[in-house]
C-alpha cells in the first residue's frame, strides 16, 4: 500500500521513469506526464498528494502549470525541478506556491526527503485545519486526581499498559483501547493520559465527538474527501484520520456512531489504510485508535445495534472509569480542586467550604459525575460573597429530598411490579445514567426525543417540560 501519491511532470523521460523506479521502491505510487497539459488531465484524474513539476516543459511553462493546478486545488503541494538553478527561479517558485525548489541533475536521496517533506506538511496542514486537540498542559496521569481504590486501579492499568508499550517494535502499533463510563466521568482524560504519557507524545491528538457531528457529515470529517467528490468539496480536504498520522485519534462516544461507518471503522483498523470520499485510491496511515463510551455496547451488539466484530476489536483493552458516586473521599479533594481553579479564574482566591457544603457534596449522588461536580463548584464561586462556601451556594437539591429507585427485582418480590412501574422504572434509570440529558436517556432506550418527552409527560416527570 503507497505511502502517498507522486505526479512526475517532467519532459526527460529517463529521468523521469529513473524518479518513477526510486520513488516506487520507497513505497510512493507513481505517475508520469511528459507534458504540461498531460500532467494537467492527470492531476485531475490521479489527485496526486504532491507533484514533482519541472519548469521547462515543452509546451506549458512549469509556472504557468503550478498555477493552474493551485488554482484548482488551493492545498496541492509541488516541488519545482530545474535546470537552471537561481534565486530569482527559486523566489518566483514559491511566490506561485510551490513547498521546495531542487536543481538538476537530482541527489535522489534529496528528493525522496523532499516528497517525505511535503507529504507530512500535507498532513500537519489537515492536523491543524481541523484542531490538534488541546495541549499536553493539563494532560496525563498525574492529572487524575484521587486516591480512591478504583481511581488507583485505573492509574494503574493505565500505567502498565504504557510500560507494556514501551517495549514494542518500531512500526507495531499499539492496540485498540476501549475505556467505558458514565457521562462526565473523565474518559476524555485517561484518553489523554494514554497519548501524552506514551511515545506518540510528540503526535497529534485528535478528539472528535461521534454524538455531536451529524452521521452525514461525520464520515467526511473522518475520512476527508477529494475535489468533486460532493457539490460542496469544491478542493480536496484531509480527514481527521489522516490528520492523526503519527499520533492519537480519540473517538468519543462510539456507541452513537451510525452502523454504515461502523464497517469501515473496522475496515481502517485492520488494514490501517484510509480512502477519501471520491478517491479510489487507499492512503496507509498510522495511528492509534482510543473510543470511548457510557452506552452498554455489549447489549447494543445483543440488540444488533452495534457490530459485534468491531467492538471485539476495539476492546482489545478495556479502561473502566469509575464514577465519582464510588470513590468515596475523592469528591471532596476534586470539589477543592475546583474551588482552587475556578476561584483562580474568577479572582476569588482563598475560597472555602463550609461543613455543611461539605457534607452536601460528600452525599448527593452525582448523575453527572466530575463534570457536573466542575459546573456545581464554579456556580458557587459565583454565588458566594464571603470566603466560605456554603451548602446554598452549591444549588444542589439535599441528598435526603433524592430518593433511590427501587430495582425490579425488588418490586417482584414486594408483588407490586406494574407496566406503569416498570417503565417509571427503566426511564428513571435511563435518565439518571444519562446525568438529565434527554436525548442522551432516548438514544440509550432505543427511542426518539420526542416520544421519550411525551411518556416522561405522562409519568410526571420534571424533565418532561
């Protein structure tokens, strides 16, 4: 499988099918024009991802060809070859938009180094089009906070995992991970914990949210596309497969991601290869796939919801993040670590908390797990006046005023199981497991957000309105 595609544009047809014999050998697949409006038709055709283009073609100027082909295609990369090497060439070269400039006769060893050039600053460019993520500040194990024995037990599969890793091959890639908890829990960081405390550290992250892109748009945004490949691809535009090259693609909330890109999902990561919508053409790439989720995928494939050979592919390592209702005291140390930080952010340093906002926080249940604890604890930085915080200031309804679901194998044996109840039952869970979120509860029952308002409406629910 090719490394990239090379378009020749050279009218020395030794020399060109010499470049054709080096580059193939490289692993780069390989086109030939003798001319500029034959390596004009072909660029059209072939979507080369950089184009080797001598200037003195016999029947189009090679500038005059480069300009051509940026005008077609805004992100073509090229390299300029010629014979009659001066500074003046090379200024006019690149102010036309070529990425380098090479005299002949050719140090092929310089070539190759040149395409290996633009082939990474094609990709870098589509890494930073996108997002690269956020930086490694705030990033990796040392950002987890707790000391809670399941969060040490993460900390620790996460470390041995690393180590493990550290051991393999140049050119192995790492396996799939698979880390599974509840919404806001931090899955996000131990996806970051796993690039930037491993050596793809120096690579790209990319995070996308499965859930948040439309399903029609999300398989461009992966996998990118080519020129013509739809009305609106008016210039070729890299995925963000292809933008993780070297690094990390994070994949949250999986379980949301439509069962057509499922196949080819799995497809990319068993032959590390990725096609551009509108290419006939498979581009390899290197990267180490991390998914995330809260959904139960094991039932979702049981439903038939979700494939069964790529969730056994995926979990070839599982992380399960605790959520924050099991792990004791460390709510205490994570909500003064919030106070710290947003009271920093709002110049509000010193804060406090009182006893009872202590208390409060040690025993609500927390359905939105870290992440609701952050939106609690910055409220209150907002709403006190004094350096205490106290128990009103967190908003929070008392932990006495929540009152537990009874599970239903505690209403068959009290004989006052009921369909009304069974449902109140199965919606409540949903809805709490999906921190209040509505259209999360209704993708994880299988029904529309309207329908899932409507029975919420009839059993009297507060998030009906």
């Amino acid at each position: 499988m090719p490394h990239g595609a090379i378009l020749v544009v050279e009218d020395e047809a030794v020399l060109a099918r010499n470049i054709q014999r080096y580059l193939q050998r490289e692993g780069f697949e390989v086109r030939i024009a003798p001319t500029g409006q034959d390596g004009l038709q072909q660029f059209e055709e072939f979507g080369p991802d950089v184009v080797l283009l001598d200037l003195g073609l016999p029947d189009i100027g090679g500038l005059e060809v480069l300009a051509r082909i940026r005008a077609r295609d805004a992100m073509a990369k090229a390299i300029i070859l010629t014979a009659h090497g001066s500074t003046q060439v090379a200024v006019d070269a690149m102010k036309a938009g070529a990425c380098d400039y090479l005299s002949k006769p050719l140090a092929l060893g310089e070539l190759k180094l040149a395409v290996e050039r633009a082939v990474g600053q094609e990709r870098l460019e589509g890494a930073l089009s996108y997002y690269r993520g956020r930086d490694a500040r705030g990033s990796g194990l040392d950002q987890m906070l707790g000391e809670a024995p399941a969060t040490l037990a993460l900390k620790r599969g996460i470390a041995r995992l690393l180590d493990a890793e550290r051991h393999l091959s140049p050119g192995d890639l790492p396996p799939p991970v698979l880390i599974r908890g509840e919404t806001g829990s931090g899955k996000d960081l131990v996806a970051r914990a796993l690039h930037f405390d491993g050596h793809r550290r120096a690579g790209p992250f990319i995070e996308v949210n499965c859930a948040a892109i439309p399903a029609d748009r999300l398989e461009g945004e992966l996998f990118g596309h080519e020129r013509g490949a739809s009305a609106d691809a008016r210039e070729r535009r890299l995925g963000l497969v292809e933008a993780a090259h070297g690094g990390t693609l994070f994949l949250d909330e999986i379980g949301d991601l439509d069962l057509a890109l499922q196949v080819k999902l799995l497809r990319l990561i068993e032959d590390r290869a990725v096609r551009r919508l509108g290419s006939t053409r498979d581009r390899r790439v290197d990267v180490r796939f991390v998914a995330a989720t809260h959904r139960p995928l094991e039932a979702m494939v049981a439903a038939e919801q979700f494939r069964a050979d790529l969730y056994y592919r995926l979990r070839v390592v599982t992380l399960d993040v605790p959520p924050l209702r099991e792990r004791g005291d460390d709510v205490l140390l994570l909500a003064r670590h919030f106070l710290a930080l947003h009271g920093r952010r709002y110049g509000r340093p010193g804060l406090r908390l009182a006893a009872g906002a202590q208390a409060l926080i040690r025993h609500h249940a927390w359905p939105g797990n870290v992440r609701e604890l952050s939106n609690a604890i910055e409220q209150a930085v907002l709403s006190t006046e004094d350096q205490l915080v106290e128990a009103d200031n967190l908003a929070l309804a008392p932990a006495a005023t929540r009152q537990p679901v009874a599970s239903a194998g505690e209403l068959l044996a009290d004989g006052e199981l009921t369909l009304t109840k069974a449902e109140r039952l199965v919606i409540s869970r949903a809805m709490e497991q999906a921190g209040g979120n509505v259209s999360r509860a209704a993708r994880a029952l299988g029904v529309s957000r309207d329908t899932l308002r409507y029975r919420l409406g009839k059993l009297g629910h507060p998030e009906a309105g």
